[in-house]
C-alpha cells in the first residue's frame, strides 16, 4: 500500500466536542506555530480527512456518535489514513483504556486534563518520527525497486547466456565433428602435419564447448532451471570415474593424483552427473594450480552423523582468505601465472557450488596461499538409502 506524502507543514485535525477544550488546544498549538484545523465530531473528522492532507490528528474518546476508538478504526482502514500519526487524549487512563486506543490503532495517548507544555513536546516528538517514517518507507521503496530492476536484469542475464550458448554449441559441433574426421584420416590420407593442426582445432573446440555448457548451466542456475535427475548410484563408482577423467590431465601437469575411498558406502539418491561433473571440477581446478612434483588427493567417506563427505586436498599455490569469495563468483579469476595453463571464465567452482546446493548440500574452502587448499562437500545423510551407521576404518584405496 502506497503511503501518503506528509508536508512538513501539514496542519493538525483536532476532533472533540468541548468546543473550549478545542479552543484551548488549538491555541497552544499554534503558539508553537502549527497549523490547525477542528472538528466537533467523528463524522465531521471524516469529511475533513477525505479532503485533506495532514500532519496528525488529535482525538478525544468520549464523543456523541461515533466515538474516538470508533473514529481511529476507520482512519486506520482508509488509505489515505491509515499512516496517519492519531494521538488520543481523554479523561480516561485506565489500563484498560490504554490498551484499547492503541488496539484501535493510535499512535500514542495523552491523558485529559492537558498539560500544555507535554502535549506541546508529544505532538512535536509524533511528527518528527512520523517524518523519519515517511523517509524509511520512500527508501524502502527506493530499495525494492532497484531489487526489482537488479533481478530483472540479472533475468536478462541469464536468458542472454542461456540463448547465446545454445546458438554457440551447433556450429561447435561441426567444427568439432569435421575437425576429428579430419584428425584421424576418416575421409581419406593426410599429411600429418594437417593432420596435427585439425587435431589442435578439435582440441580447441572441445574446450570451448566445455566453457559454454558451464556458461549454460550457470544461466540456468541463476534463473532456477537448473534441476537434476536423481536416482539411487554407485558413490564409489562415481568417485573412482571422476579420478580416472582427472587423471590424463594429473599426468601431463607431472602431479600424483591418488584416491581414498570408503567401503560399503550404501547406495545414494543423486544426479549421477552432476555429481561426477562436481568432483571433476574440483579435481581439475586443484591440478589447474598445482604445480609439477605436487599431489592432488581425493578422500570418500562418511563422518560420525553419517553426511556423505568428498574431500579434494591438493599442495597447489592456495589462496589467501580474502580471495576466497573471489573465488566463489562467477566470472572471476584469482590472478595468477598457474590460472592461465588451462584457460577457462572463472565458473568452475561457482557452478560446482550451485550443484552442491542443489543436493541440499554445502561447499567449503580451506587454503592458505603457498600451503595449498582443501575443498571439502558435505551431502546430507538422508540422501543414503541405508541407515545403517558409518563403518570404521574400511577403505578402498590406489
């Protein structure tokens, strides 16, 4: 509901039917320079506030007809009243009058007789804080329409990447498709140099195609189309595929890659893929800045409440805490000269964190720059399809 803009200036509606107590108040107030209106009756209290714009209004309780409680319960269910400062004053101050002015919707309550000087101070104080209410409401409104216009771009976004990637992904298929035929001399001999080069321009698509599926899956996460397809798996299998896809890449970087995995690890509901997609992201971003001659781990297990816990430790170059969330965004790269040996747009780990989350799971970082780093994702133990409790010290290991 919109709220009315009150005017500094906006003048004060005295409601009472002792027309010398409304004399009385009206020339106290505007001996402190208010600007003030009367009326003798809730009725005629109404016509007033239908027509104008005002500051506060000043209700007596005890009035023929419709009364001062009467009276606040329809300002309060008017629109152009229902953010309007009501200060009640009557001879009635009794608790249990209190208590029913403010359930009828005053703002505050002055007992009757006034005193002039407080009655003076209270309307003063009402108004200042209606002003700072006027102002927190129009930044509220300020506030939710810039969430709406930020989300609405961020909507754009989203839709932009996720077209973009799918107009992207058919010619890529070609060149990808061509370019191996032409690699392994499906249409006929090659000089092998040729050959070479179509194997660097399949290569090359097959890496840029990995780019724009993250591309496309972090546009669909951000705009919750991202879901999975669950089923009961394997965790061993999947841990011990996901190491063997990491591997090639572990060889040719001269980094030992090795794998711990708990046994009779219960069947568990998941996206196979995706989880495989989480572990390879995170093998392969701790190979990306691991160094030569270091080592990359993967451990599988379950902890003393029985949460699923992946743990990829590698003795890379790591990263100082404040990099951490830098890490976390999307599109954004940690500065490095270990970054560039495998190109990439900084979506390997926020996606894989999207992932986690949807499993109803949680990603955590662990690194110290120079001392390497240690990821560690926990999946909620409901998710095994058997309650028995975690085993002790069995393990499959390579």
């Amino acid at each position: 509901m919109d709220i009315p803009a009150r005017t500094h200036d906006a003048p004060i509606l005295i409601v009472d039917d002792d027309d010398i107590l409304r004399a009385l108040m009206r020339a106290s107030l505007e001996n402190e320079g208010f600007s003030v209106l009367e009326a003798s009756s809730g009725e005629e209290a109404c016509e007033i506030t239908a027509s104008r714009t005002l500051g506060l209004i000043v209700v007596d309780v005890v009035m023929p007809g419709m009364d001062g409680y009467a009276l606040c319960r329809l300002l309060r269910s008017r629109p152009e009243t229902a953010f309007v400062p009501i200060l009640m004053a009557t001879g009635r101050d009794d608790v249990e009058s209190v208590e029913a002015a403010y359930v009828a919707g005053a703002t505050d309550f002055i007992a009757k007789p006034l005193n002039w000087p407080l009655l003076n101070y209270r309307v003063r104080y009402i108004l200042r804080a209606a002003r700072a209410f006027d102002e927190l409401q129009h930044n509220q409104d300020r506030l939710i329409a810039a969430k709406d216009e930020a989300e609405a771009a961020s909507r754009a976004k989203s839709e932009f990447l996720a077209n973009m990637s799918h107009e992207l992904r058919t010619p890529l298929n070609a060149i990808i498709g061509f370019s191996t035929l032409i690699r392994d001399s499906l249409v006929g001999p090659l000089d092998p140099k040729y050959a070479e080069f179509a194997g660097h321009i399949s290569e090359s698509g097959n890496h840029l195609l990995t780019m724009i599926n993250s591309i496309l899956d972090i546009a669909k996460a951000e705009s919750h189309q991202l879901v999975l397809n669950e089923r009961d798996i394997d965790i061993a299998g999947i841990a011990a595929l996901s190491v063997s896809m990491a591997q090639e890449m572990a060889q040719k970087s001269e980094i030992q890659c090795s794998f711990d995995i708990e046994d009779n690890l219960p069947e568990f509901f998941a996206d196979s893929a995706k989880l495989s997609q989480i572990l390879v992201n995170l093998l392969s971003n701790a190979i990306k800045f691991t160094p030569a001659g270091g080592r990359v781990s993967l451990t599988v297990e379950r902890d003393t409440i029985g949460d699923l816990i992946f743990c990829i430790a590698d003795t890379g170059i790591g990263m100082s805490a404040d990099k951490l969330p830098l890490a976390l965004a999307p599109f954004s790269q940690i500065d490095s000269g270990l970054s560039r040996r495998y190109e990439g747009v900084g979506l390997g780990l926020p996606l894989t964190k999207r992932l986690v989350e949807l499993h109803h799971g949680t990603l955590d970082i662990a690194s110290e720059a120079g001392h390497g780093t240690v990821v560690t994702v926990t999946l909620p133990a409901v998710r095994f399809r058997s309650a028995a409790a975690p085993p002790q010290q069995q393990r499959i290991a390579s």
